[in-house]
C-alpha cells in the first residue's frame, strides 16, 4: 500500500468518524500501526488532523442549527442533540475535553458552534482530546503487540 493512501485512507476515516456517520479509525489506525510499515508520529497525525477537521465541520454545522435542526438530513438527532445541550449547559467548554467519546461527543461539537463557543477556545479543547485519544490508542496497541 502506497503512503498517500495509507494516510489518506486514515484521514478520510478519522474525518468522517468525526461526524455523526458510522466509521472506525480507530480501527484504520491500529491497523496500519501494527503493519509497522509507517512513521508512529506521521500515523497519529494524520489521524488526529482528520478528526479534528470533522469536529470543526460539526462546529460549523452548529453555528447555523436554528435554520437545519429541524430538517431531516441535520446529521445530530433531537434526543441526541438535546442531551448535548444539557450536558454543554451544566459543564460548558470543558465537555469539549469529551468530544472523543462515542455517542456524545459530536453533538457535543455541534452544540459548541450552536452556543458560540469561540473558535480558538473549541479548536484547543477538541485538539487535546482527539490527540488524546489516538496517543492512548497508539500505546495501547503498540504495547499489546
């Protein structure tokens, strides 16, 4: 497998996992982390790039929900967005630090752009967690193999 595709394979995956559609990169990246074939810090990058784009296009997307919410193809569901809100409301930017969970954590990105989250203060708290999280990822399974 060329380069460009490996890493652009993971960062299609990663971006996409970022939003509301189903998509594994945490499985594209242990995959190519256990092939041993790419550079650990490229890997992560790559992955952690697509991720964090993902959750600023949801960031985007919250920043105009009063006109979508109510469409059919808005990519949070009511229930799933008003959990959001709730729990963004009780803990405010610091629910960012989650936005790497499944389940909650895009609607929590878009919740954030909802809610005029600054840009800069969004971008720093989603960053940490997603590199968080494929750093966890990465140790885990480079320390299993």
């Amino acid at each position: 497998m060329s380069a460009l595709v490996a890493y652009g394979g993971l960062f299609a995956s990663a971006l996409v996992a970022a939003t509301i559609l189903p998509m594994q990169s945490e499985a594209a990246l242990s995959g190519l982390l256990l092939t041993g074939a790419y550079p650990v810090f490229a890997l992560v990058l790559a992955a952690s790039l697509g991720n964090v784009l993902g959750s600023v296009v949801n960031w985007l997307l919250g920043r105009g929900i009063a006109r979508f919410r109510d469409r059919r193809w808005f990519p949070v569901g009511p229930r799933a967005l008003e959990r959001a809100e709730a729990w963004y409301g009780r803990y405010g930017k610091w629910s960012l630090l989650l936005s790497w969970v499944p389940i909650i954590g895009d609607p929590l990105t878009v919740v954030a752009g909802a809610l005029r989250e600054p840009f800069p203060v969004f971008l720093a708290l989603v960053t940490i967690a997603k590199v968080g999280r494929y750093l966890a990822l990465t140790a885990a399974v480079l320390g299993l193999s």
